[in-house]
C-alpha cells in the first residue's frame, strides 16, 4: 500500500469544533475535512480529489486563550452596546461606520442621548431623526388609519349582505358587485402607499443600523503537538501534495503554523515481524476497528473505551447547500494491534513504528 507520510509540529492550535460559540472547544487531532481541505487549498484544487486519511498525534498541554468577540444583533437596541451604521447594507459586508458607544451595561439611550459617547453626531441625528419618523407613523396609522379603514370594512360588509338580496348577473347584482370591487381597489392602494412610503422612509433606511455588542470569549489551544498524517491517494495526487507540501503554512486557525518533520511516499505493511505493535500517539480510529477488537487497549487485549465523533471528511453540493460525508471514529489512545491489512496497516520510520488507519 502506497501512501504519502507527513510528520508536522505546530507550537499552538485550535481545531475548533463546529457547535462551539462562547467557549471555541477544540477537537484533540485536527479533522479529516481539516486536512483534505488544506491538501487541496495548498495543490490549487477546485474540485475534490479523493484520498483517505489517518490522523495521528499528541499534544504536551492545553490552555484557554481570551479574545474580544464582536457581534452584529439582528435588531438596533437602543439602550445597549455600540451604535453603528453599515456602509452597504444591501451586501454582505461588515463594513461600518461607529454612530455612538454606550457606557454602561445598562440604563442607556442612544435617543436621548443618556450615557453615550457620540462618534458621528450627524449620524446620530439620523437615526433619531428615523425613529421619530416611525412614531409619526404609528401616530397616523392609529389616528387617522385606523378608522378609515374601519369604514371601508363596515362598508364592505353592507355590500356583501347587499349581493345577497339580488339575483347573480342582475343589473342590480353587478351594480353593487362593481361598487364593492371599488372599495377592494380602494383599500389596497392605501395600504399599498402606505407600505411603499414606510418601507422606503423607514424600514429600508433603519434596516443599516445595527447594534454591535462584544464580550469576552475564549479558544481552547493545545500547546506541543505532533501530527503523523498518512495520505492514501491516487499516485500523481500524492507527487501533487508532495511536491507543494512547503506551500502548507497553517493548520486550524490561520496562525497555527506548522512545520514539516518529513514527507515522504512510502511502502505500507500488513504485516509485521514483531506482531504486536504499539502506539505512542493518540488517534482517530474507524469505529468497526474497535468494535470488531482489531485495536485494543495495549496493556491487555480488551475493548477500549474513547471519545465517538462524527468527523466531516467531503461534501457534495445539494440544492445549494454542503451535505457532508460523516465518518464515525473513536478517539483513542494507549493502543495496540496485532494483525493487519485489510484497512490497517504498518508503517516505520526510523525505530518508530505507527498503526495507520484509513478514515
């Protein structure tokens, strides 16, 4: 079995883990999709090029590491966080200008101008100027609105109860029937204005505010690691990977750099002189493996015990959406095999022999 072998240390990373928001946990060993998609990104792939992976390592230590999150709230609140105004709203651009900063947790009114810290006094008379604008609007829909449009309902009700003394296509049937068409047309060009002048006056020029909160957050980081990455691939995807394995600067985050022990192709075994062998390294490893005791607990063959993920590995597009093939493995470590093949393989590098095992 041929295959390409990396050995990789990074000094720090965080392989962070999907369902993760106020604390960004990380996975123990970065995920099969973690790894395709940087072998990819550093061969210049635009479609996927199949390979397997065996992922294996260790890590000295881990840390949580404190980092200041930013986050845009669906809804301008008026008595919190930062004012801001977005520069496109009709884009998907975080880009924006700072309209005022509330000073306290609590208590505060970027209207009334209580406790806040004013960065654009224009904007901020725009905003308000807004706000005022929709309470006129509220104003008019309940003085003014409102009981016109109670009389054209009641109006509408004598017509229906009208239609009901004539006979269909009468003169006098059709006669009301028109009428009652009018009053309809009526309605809906008033609440059709209505809503055309909100939503240009109000809703559209409102809608690029937004209120911009931060808080405290935190990255799980492992300190220490060492990657022994295994790639099964079709022969010329492999000289690819090789040939740019240099090109690879970071795993996980952007600054989680690498750098590459070795990377070399190599001659896998299923089999070995010595028969058992055991790991150093903890590992992700095909859930049937275990569960058939193809690998098990180094110290006396028995079933290991580890930590089940459900692992991203590629995706398919569907309907515009990425659908993932999942693969279930167990994290594990103090582990030992004995008989290979058939998915499980040797391999040596210098005195040091690994279990490969292809997800």
């Amino acid at each position: 079995m041929k295959a390409l072998r990396l050995i990789i240390h990074q000094n720090s990373a965080n392989y962070k883990k999907e369902e993760t928001v106020d604390n960004k946990m990380t996975y123990p060993l970065p995920p099969i999709s973690t790894i395709i998609g940087a072998l990819h990104c550093i061969c210049g792939y635009r479609e996927y090029k199949a390979m397997d992976i065996s992922i294996q390592g260790k890590y000295e230590s881990m840390h949580r590491e404190p980092y200041t999150d930013y986050c845009f709230l669906n809804s301008v609140q008026d008595d919190r966080g930062i004012l801001v105004k977005m520069q496109n709203g009709s884009m998907l651009s975080d880009a924006f200008e700072k309209v005022a900063t509330a000073k306290k947790p609590q208590g505060n009114s970027f209207r009334e101008g209580i406790t806040i810290h004013v960065d654009n006094p224009k904007l901020l008379e725009e905003y308000r100027a807004l706000k005022d604008l929709n309470d006129e609007i509220a104003e008019f829909k309940k003085r003014r609105l409102t009981p016109v449009m109670e009389l054209i309902k009641k109006r509408k009700k004598r017509l229906a109860e009208k239609k009901k003394e004539h006979v269909k296509k009468t003169p006098e049937y059709e006669l009301v029937e028109t009428r009652e068409k009018e009053i309809k047309a009526m309605e809906k060009e008033i609440k059709s204005r209505l809503e055309q002048y909100q939503r240009e006056k109000y809703t559209i020029p409102i809608s690029r505010y937004r209120s911009l909160t931060k808080s405290m957050k935190f990255y799980e980081i492992l300190d220490g690691i060492t990657l022994i990455l295994h790639v099964k691939a079709k022969d010329e995807i492999l000289e690819d990977i090789l040939d740019h394995i240099y090109d690879l600067k970071s795993i996980g985050r952007s600054e989680d750099t690498i750098s590459v022990e070795n990377a070399e192709i190599v001659e896998l075994k299923e089999e070995d002189e010595e028969g058992e062998i055991v790991s150093n390294y903890a590992a992700y490893i095909d859930c049937n493996m275990v569960k058939e005791e193809r690998v098990y607990l180094r110290e006396k063959k028995g079933r290991i015990s580890g930590t089940k993920y459900y692992l991203n590995k590629n995706y398919e597009i569907v309907d515009g959406r990425r659908i993932f093939t999942k693969k279930k493995v167990l994290y594990v470590s103090q582990y030992a095999a004995d008989e290979f093949g058939d998915g499980l393989y040797v391999d040596q590098y210098g005195k040091e022999k690994y279990i490969v095992n292809f997800l």
